[in-house]
C-alpha cells in the first residue's frame, strides 16, 4: 500500500487539487452515480481542435502548399472557434465543476473554488430536496480541518465537514453527520500549529431555495 500523498500547504492551489479529487472518490463510496457529460463535451471540443490542425499540417507536409491553401484558412477559422467554444465551455459552462450525477433519482452538482492568498475551500451545491425541488446551498471551511500542518490529507474530517453541511450527503452517510461541524480542525485535534494560515472561523451555510 502506497503511503498517503504529501503537498505542499502554503500552495492553495495544491490544497484545492487534492480536495477536488477527495471529493468525488467519497460520492463515489456513497452510491452516488457521477455524469461525465460535461467532461465529454470539454474533451470532444479540444480534441476535435487538435485533430483540424493536425491534420492540416499532416496534409500540407504531404501535398504542399499549393494543394492546401484553399484549405487553410477555413481550418484556422474552425480551430479558433472551437477553442472559442473550449474556453466558453470551461469558463461559463463548467465553472469550477468538481462532481454532476445523481443517487436515487435526485441531482447533485458541486462547484469548487478559492480565493487568492486565503486557505479557504468554497462549495456551490444546487441538489433536488426529498419532494425533487432544487435547492442551493453555499459553504466554506478552511483547508486545515483535513490537512495536517505537515500536508497530508485527513479524509474523515473532510467526509464529516460534507456529510454534516450538504443533506443530500448526510442523507447517504448518516455515520458521518456531527454536530457542531464548525469547530476545530486536524492541526487543532492533534494539538499542531496550523500550516496554512488561521482559516479558524467556522464555516458557514447559505441555502437558496
């Protein structure tokens, strides 16, 4: 067995990266059934690009640019609306996307991000109540309730923050849903400093219904 993966904790970006990946690996374990689709898309986007323009140059190298040249500026123009599109996609379409499926029939997709310079790890979560009527729900918590100050991952606390904070969640891993989710971290509970800065006010919930 592979020992747990070690980053770097003043990198927020770092910290974001193995969240994201933490996240759907636990839905995942939780019978949640995640949608590719948005992924599909980006990936059909960008390879369609990449195979105009290879093939461009293959047919050039092959011909000469003579026999190509009709054929070139229409390439050009597709390959940059399809990157147009692959950058609309990313930025407007998936916006920071971390996880899209569905477990019972009910809908979940979870929105990540951060902000410059803070150790704060923000979720979007739009998910269909038990009566199938959308919801939204916005939180936050600081990087430090599941990475250590050495900067290892600690999955229990990152699962409990989840489960507690997102119903639909909790609904699934009841096991996992605590009380008082806002208080303390990893580096609190094994009585180290923090390595990511303070982040120590609890987290907070919005809902939108």
């Amino acid at each position: 067995m592979s020992a747990p993966a070690k980053i770097a904790v003043y990198s927020v970006s770092d910290l974001k990266n193995t969240t994201d990946d933490a996240l759907p690996n636990y839905l995942s374990s939780l019978q949640f059934k995640q949608s590719h689709k948005l992924t599909d898309v980006r990936l059909l986007l960008g390879y369609t690009a990449v195979l105009i323009s290879g093939a461009l140059f293959y047919f050039d190298w092959k011909q000469g640019w003579d026999v190509t040249k009709p054929y070139t500026l229409p390439a050009v123009v597709a390959y940059f609306i399809l990157n147009g599109a692959f950058t609309w996609w990313i930025w407007r379409v998936e916006r920071g996307v971390v996880f899209m499926g569905d477990v019972g029939g009910r809908k979940i997709r979870i929105s990540s991000r951060t902000e410059k310079h803070k150790p704060i790890y923000f979720l979007t979560v739009d998910y269909d109540s038990e009566k199938g009527k959308p919801q939204e729900i916005q939180i936050q918590a600081s990087f430090t309730r599941w990475f250590t100050s050495e900067g290892y991952f600690v999955a229990k606390p990152f699962q409990q923050w989840l489960a507690s904070e997102v119903p639909l969640i909790g609904e699934q891993d009841p096991s996992n849903v605590v009380e008082e989710i806002g208080r303390g971290n990893v580096n609190e509970e094994k009585g180290m400093a923090s390595g990511v800065g303070d982040g120590r006010s609890p987290p907070t919930r919005k809902r939108k219904v």
